[in-house]
C-alpha cells in the first residue's frame, strides 16, 4: 500500500506541475519578475545562460530542500514530491529548452503530429516579445487547434 501511495504522490505532483509551470509562467515571468524572463524572448546577451535559468534552480531547489526532508525527518513522503519536481524538470527540459528551443541539437527532424503543434504553441507565444499579450501553455496540455497534419 505505501508504494500505491508513493506511486500517486508522484504521478499527482508530476501532473500538478503542469499547473504550476503555466501559473509561475503567466503570473511570475510575465509579472513581477519579468526582469529575469525577458531574455527568454529576447536575447540580450552571447551566453549559452540565460537569466531566466535561475526558475530552473528554484525548482531544483524546492526538490532537493523535499529530498532532504524525506531523508532526515517523518516527512517521508518529501521523496515521492521531490522526484516528481524532478522528474517534471527532466521532461520539461526535454521539450522545451531541447526539442523546442534547441539549446542542444538534437530531435531537429521530429515530424510527428504532437510535436510539431507543441513547436507551433509555442511559436505563437514567442512571436510576442514584451511582457503582455504572450499566450502561454504547459508542456503537455496544447490546445488542440496547434496539431494540424
């Protein structure tokens, strides 16, 4: 029964994660600390760094800070929400810093029909440069008129 419970404390922050990239996107990196977003849409600088990497170090963060609390206090399940930060992280990196932004070249010739509307979505949000009018969606959850054939 504690790893069905483990199991779903991982499965549910995963997928709360969703949530919290589209909120933290719209409402903290179009808000008040668009200071650190801004050379996500306009390169102002020749480092591979970007400043707005340092969300990627909060979260990482918030999971080790739950690693740490599952291995040295009661708060056991601080493992299964760390590893579901974690694992979100990985994923959300894969897609969008990888496959969409092309910070390493690699999956540049993927041509399924998921993909290339994630690549749209995503493509209508850049084509806004400033702090407004930027749609914005998770990672997993694209609205369904960016999957065209």
């Amino acid at each position: 029964m504690t790893i069905l419970i483990w199991i779903l404390i991982f499965v549910g922050t995963f997928c709360f994660m969703e949530f919290m990239a589209w909120f933290t996107h719209k409402y903290i990196m179009h808000g008040f600390l668009w200071s650190l977003h801004r050379d996500h849409h306009k390169k102002d600088h020749d480092s591979w760094f970007e400043r707005n990497d340092a969300f990627f170090v909060f979260y990482a963060v918030v999971s080790m800070v739950l690693f740490y609390l599952g291995a040295q206090t009661w708060f056991w399940y601080g493992w299964p929400l760390g590893f579901g930060i974690l694992a979100y992280g990985i994923a959300y990196f894969l897609v969008h810093d990888i496959f969409i932004h092309q910070r390493f070249k690699m999956f540049r010739n993927t041509n399924h029909w998921y993909a290339k509307g994630v690549r749209r979505a995503h493509k209508m949000h850049h084509k806004h440069l400033g702090k407004s009018h930027g749609e914005c969606f998770g990672m997993l959850l694209v609205p369904f008129k960016y999957f065209k054939n």
